[in-house]
C-alpha cells in the first residue's frame, strides 16, 4: 500500500502511486484482448455495442417495412414481426444503450475525469466485459434457434411469453432470459468498479463537488443500475423457472389450445412490478448519463460556466432517488386500486421538476454564451429540443385517465422513442464526435458529421411527429397489419409510407457515420492533445492517446472546478482544472 | 412490494443520504480556486477500495435477496399455495454450512494473529 494521509477533510491522495499497483500487458493478447486497462474495456464494450445495435437498427427497417406495405412481403410472417419488434427494443435499451453508456463511456471517462490511473478492481472489469459480450453472443444465438428469437414484446410479459403461441417459445424465450441474466452479473462487476473508483480513487483536489457532470451522471445511473438490476434478475430467474421446471410463480391457471396448462395460482402482475421497477430506473440509467454529458458538451462548445452546477448535482441524485417510486405509471391498465394509480401519476410528474430545471440551466448556459456550432455541439442542443417534446408528451402519458386511451398506441411508441431513444442516441453521437480526438488521436471529418446530424435529426422529427398523430387515431402498437379498419383513415396509410422512408434514409446516414470513424481513425485531421481547448483532467493527458496508466508519472493535481470557461482576467477563455490559481504578487 | 421497498430500499437510502450529507453538497465550486501547496481532502474514505467494494457488491445482494424473497412471500398469499416439501438433508445441510462458516472465521483469526497453522486446520475443516 502507498502511505495516505488523512487530514482534517478525509484522505489525501498520494502523488505518486508505485508501480506494481498498475498492471502491465505483457503481450499482444493481455492488451487488446483480455486487457485489464479501462480505456480498452471501453473500447471493446462500445464496438461490442455498436454492433449489436446495428443489428436492431437492421430490425427496425423491417419492421417498419412492413408497418408501411402490409402484405407487400411474404418474407415476413406475423410471428417474424414480433420477433423483430422484441429483439430491436431488448437489444436497442439493454445492450446498446445501457452497455454504450455505462460501459463505454463509464469506462473510458471516469477514470480520466477523477485524474486515476485506471479502474480500482481493473480484473473484475474485464471480466465484466467478456460476461457482457458472452451475454450478446447468447442474445445473438437464440436468432438461430429452431423457432427463433423470443416474439413476447421486450417486456416479456407473462403468461404470454411462455405459451406456445408465442414464437420463440422453445428456445427462443429461454436464451433471452439466460441472456439478461447474464448481462446483470456483467453489469454489477463493472459497476461496483465505476462507482467504488468515483468513490476512492480520485486524485487530490478533485472533490465530489468539482468533478464534472459526465461523472455525476454516469456515477448516480450506475448506482440506479445496481439497484435495480436486481429485480429484473429476480423476475427472469422466476420466468425462467416456469417455463422450465413448471413452477407457478406468475402463470395462472391457462386453457391453451383447450387443453389445461399444470400451472395455476400464479400471478402475472407480480413479473410486471419486477420489471417495472427495474424498468423505469432504466430510463433514468440512460438518460442521467446523457444529462451529465450533455451538460459538459453545451459547457465546452459555449464557451461559459455550466449555469447552476450545485443544482444540475442535486437534480441528478434527485431524479435518481424518485425514479424508483414511479415504477407503476407503465402499469396503469392492469387495473389498479385507482388511489395507486393517483400516487403513482403524482410522483411522475414530479420528477418533471428537477428535469425541467436541468433544462433550463441547459438555455441559461448557452444565454450569452460563445456558441461554437461544431457537430457535437449540434447534437447537445438537437438532445435539448427532443428531450423536451419527448418530455412534454411524458406528461400527458403519466395522467391515468390521459394514458387509459393511448396506452398501447403508436402514441406512446413515439413518446419513448423521443425521449430515451433519439434523445440519448443525439448524445452518444455527440460524445463520440467530442471524444474520438483523445481516443484516436484524430478528429472526425466535419463536412460528413454535419451531414450525418442533419439527416439524423430531421430524419428522427419525419418519423416520430407523425407517429404521434397515428397514436392519437387509435393505431395500436405491435399489430402486424391493420386491414381495413373504421378508425384508421386513408391518411395514416400515407404516413405510414413517409415514416418508412424517413426511416430508411436515417438508417443509412448512419452507414456515413460509421464511414467517417473507419476513414478518420488514418485519414483524420490530427487533434492534438486538447482540440476543444477543455478545462476536464481527461485533455491534460501527457500522451493523446492516453498511455498505459493515463498520468506518466505523476498524478495531476485539481486546484478548480471543470467549468472556468472565459473567466474574466484570465490569458485564454479556458483554465484547466490542473492550473492553480496565481497567486497576487 | 411497497412494503419490501420499505425494509430495503429505505436502509440503503438513508446510507445514501447520510453519505451524501457529509460531501459538502452545498460547496460553490466556483469560488474556490485553490493556490499551488493547496489539496483539499477529495472525502474519500481510508477504508481500502475492496472493503468499499465490497460493501456496495452487499447492498445489491441484499436487494437481490430481498426482492426474491418479497415475490416470494407475495406469491405464497394465493390461495392455491402448496407448501414446498422439505428435503431430508435440508437441516444437516444448514448445520454444515453453519460450521463451515465458523471453522473460514476461525482461520481468518488465525491468520490475523499469523498463527499458520491453525490457518490451515480452519480452511481445511471449511472445504466441504
């Protein structure tokens, strides 16, 4: 161990720390495949990520080919449909964005945000990446499994989910619950990492209160994470064991093909209160992180102070702790005592506090402020807007008697896809076009991010405004194909058509992004060591990339917070965090 | 449910909260620029990170625990409830891992004390 002191304010971290404490790659496969270095793991999870969500994003076409020309594809059966609705949604929440934010932004930022040298278990992290992976790699299986992936909805309902209806029913619904299961032991060995290192392993100076909000975001997600994964563990282990051992933990007593089921006494609502309360703490578990960094993205790119840093913190662990107590708003249907359900809608608005005035100290840093237009910049302020009108329609959702209606209609489809599907998207984006520099060493060709924020943005209000309209008709959610029905007018027929189109283009403006990382990791503008010239630990690294052990020799010292963006009096419009204060003469 | 999130949402809240009251939360960081010579304590613990670590790998066992065993007993008030049999091993079962506890924490205060041997008697009565 190093000696610490311990002062009047708690523990003072070393300046250097010996050698042997870090681990060292000795060969080609202990560093870039089974590494133990944070900075590769974050690598590993978010090309793992990506690719998986390239996966559902393939998904998403055909289902929306279909959506729009019911009958035109025999290729795909009403059973296919399902299966493609539940995988892109378990795959799109679960192992993009939850593994893209907390894994591979976790991994990468924190430790060179708090100024550490690496994670503080660096071997429970990777093996919390090969668990994750080998949870993909079980997801990706059950598509080749007789009878195919599980078509249950990403919810999983039971009984449903395990009768034989259900396409996926054999094998299908298995995979995805040994699946999830594993993905949650993955989770925990990383996230016991990032929030010990949060914890314990910031350098000297660096305070709870002067770290930036990217750590706070991900910091408090992961904490949510941690805490709810759990329940999400309890109800696949318990729909795992009624599908397989013929327990009756949720199914009731079913006629399935006139023919009674063993099962009986089981209760259905009990997986949906499990699911629900992991499932609402994980749209905050997306969308903390995406508060945190867009917070720093607005900051850099304005050139000013993040308005009300204090408060942005205390909304963040605010809308952590409540976002455990609003659970049954996704519920409100399954016939509740109506008093729950009052409880429940009052709650969930107010969340729409601490939310609304991280939005607002979002406008009141830009107020004023040197707004440089570059591609995350676009992408910070697009996160804005959408967020908002994905917001706004959260409030009509979250009144029982304004959801009653919409519940399971395209309306709600569009709701979530603003608000935690392009929403945090328009942030990774975001962060990737910020971060590629320190990571590679290059900068991303502009004339191909702008493209590519233009089309995605557009393209993402050509296909979610209208859908809204379609939910407000009536169209229900998950349905194969309509037919002629009465309600549904020739118009949303037509809409159906533009949304598809609208789709498809975004669709492939993301094959121009994946072009410019490939191109611009050789071809790339060299960035330099700070090419945003930010005031955050992680652009003070000696090297760009950052080396082994992320400091050389000694660990930086923090003598600031991370937004002194154009103090007055100072020699340029930024200060690092490391720069101490000059002393009057 | 609710009242499970109660018993264990609320003890692990109250750590939180406690935690979060000794951060100074309320610092305005951007008044203070501290000189060169000047580290103010970050309000990390002294605990080693592995006892940290492991305390926060306790609060997820115990809500995994807790939260198994809430939709279990939720599942035992229906009516049709059938109590499961009771396997004949079940209490030896308990007695060995009972004893087996006691023999890992004997060794572990042997070890402590650096008596080796005794470390040895212990871990070797805990294997099975």
């Amino acid at each position: 161990m190093v000696d610490t002191t311990i002062g009047a304010a708690g523990v003072i971290q070393p300046a250097e720390v010996k050698d042997v404490e870090l681990y060292h790659p000795k060969s080609w496969v202990t560093k870039y495949v089974f590494c133990q270095d944070a900075k590769v793991i974050a690598i590993q999870y978010s090309i793992t990520a990506l690719s998986i969500g390239l996966v559902a994003l393939v998904l998403s076409w055909l289902i929306r080919l279909q959506l729009a020309f019911p009958s035109s594809f025999s290729a795909i059966s009403p059973g296919d449909y399902l299966q493609f609705i539940t995988m892109h949604g378990m795959i799109m929440v679960i192992y993009l964005l939850t593994a893209l934010f907390l894994g591979g932004f976790g991994n990468y930022l924190i430790p060179l945000m708090v100024g550490a040298r690496d994670m503080v278990f660096p071997y429970v992290n990777m093996v919390s990446y090969w668990v994750y992976l080998l949870a993909v790699l079980v997801l990706v299986a059950s598509f080749f499994m007789p009878g195919g992936p599980t078509g249950s909805g990403w919810t999983l309902y039971p009984p449903q989910a395990i009768l034989s209806g259900t396409p996926g029913r054999d094998w299908g619904i298995i995979l995805m619950l040994v699946s999830l299961i594993l993905f949650i032991i993955g989770f925990t060995m990383g996230g016991l990492n990032y929030v010990v290192t949060v914890l314990q392993a910031r350098t000297r100076g660096m305070t709870l209160m002067r770290m930036p909000l990217t750590v706070w975001g991900i910091f408090t997600a992961t904490v949510l994470a941690l805490l709810a994964f759990p329940a999400l563990f309890v109800g696949c282990v318990m729909l795992l064991f009624d599908r397989i051992l013929g327990t009756s933990f949720f199914m009731p007593a079913v006629v399935e093909m006139g023919e009674h089921l063993k099962y009986r006494g089981g209760s259905p609502l009990l997986f949906q209160h499990l699911f629900w309360f992991f499932g609402h703490p994980e749209v905050y578990i997306v969308a903390l992180p995406a508060f945190g960094i867009v917070s720093d993205l607005i900051s850099t790119h304005a050139r000013k102070n993040i308005f009300g840093y204090r408060m942005m913190v205390w909304a963040i662990v605010v809308i952590g702790a409540l976002s455990f107590v609003v659970w049954a708003h996704h519920m409100y249907v399954s016939g509740m005592n109506p008093y729950f359900g009052f409880f429940f809608a009052a709650t969930t608005l107010i969340i729409a506090i601490p939310t609304a005035i991280k939005v607002y100290n979002w406008v009141l840093t830009l107020w004023r402020g040197d707004i440089h237009l570059t591609v995350p910049m676009l992408f910070a302020l697009s996160f804005i807007v959408t967020f908002v009108n994905g917001g706004l329609t959260g409030l009509f959702l979250g009144n029982p008697v304004v959801d009653v209606p919409l519940s399971d209609t395209m309306f709600v489809v569009a709701h979530f896809h603003m608000v935690m599907g392009m929403a945090p998207i328009f942030v990774i984006f975001g962060a990737i076009y910020h971060w590629y520099p320190k990571v590679t060493g290059r900068m991303l060709n502009e004339m191909l991010g702008k493209f590519h924020f233009w089309v995605t943005f557009l393209g993402a209000y050509a296909i979610y405004f209208p859908m809204h309209y379609i939910g407000l008709l009536g169209v229900p959610r998950r349905y194969f194909e309509m037919g002629d029905m009465a309600f549904v007018p020739q118009s949303a027929t037509t809409l159906n058509i533009f949304i598809t189109m609208a789709a498809l283009i975004v669709g492939f403006a993301q094959m121009v992004f994946l072009f410019n990382m490939i191109w611009s990791l050789s071809k790339g503008k060299p960035a330099g060591s700070n090419p945003w010239r930010a005031t955050t630990l992680e652009w003070q690294t000696p090297e760009t990339p950052p080396g082994h052990g992320n400091w050389g020799k000694e660990l930086p010292v923090v003598y600031r917070w991370a937004y002194d963006y154009s103090v007055p009096g100072a020699k340029e419009d930024f200060v690092p965090q490391n720069q101490p204060a000059v002393r009057a003469a | 449910m609710s009242i499970t999130i109660l018993f264990v949402l609320a003890p692990i809240g109250a750590i939180v909260a406690w935690w979060l009251s000794q951060q100074r939360l309320t610092a305005k960081p951007w008044l203070e620029v501290g000189a060169i010579d000047d580290f103010p304590g970050t309000g990390a613990s002294s605990l080693p990170a592995a006892t940290i670590g492991l305390g926060v790998f306790l609060a997820v066992v115990s809500s995994l625990f807790a939260l198994f065993i809430s939709a279990y007993f939720m599942r035992m008030q229906v009516a049709d409830w059938a109590q499961m049999p009771a396997p004949e091993v079940l209490w030896f079962n308990t007695g060995v891992l009972i004893l087996s506890s006691v023999a890992l924490q004997y060794a572990q205060v042997a070890a402590r004390r650096g008596r080796m041997e005794d470390v040895g008697y212990g871990l070797i009565a805990s294997s099975p």
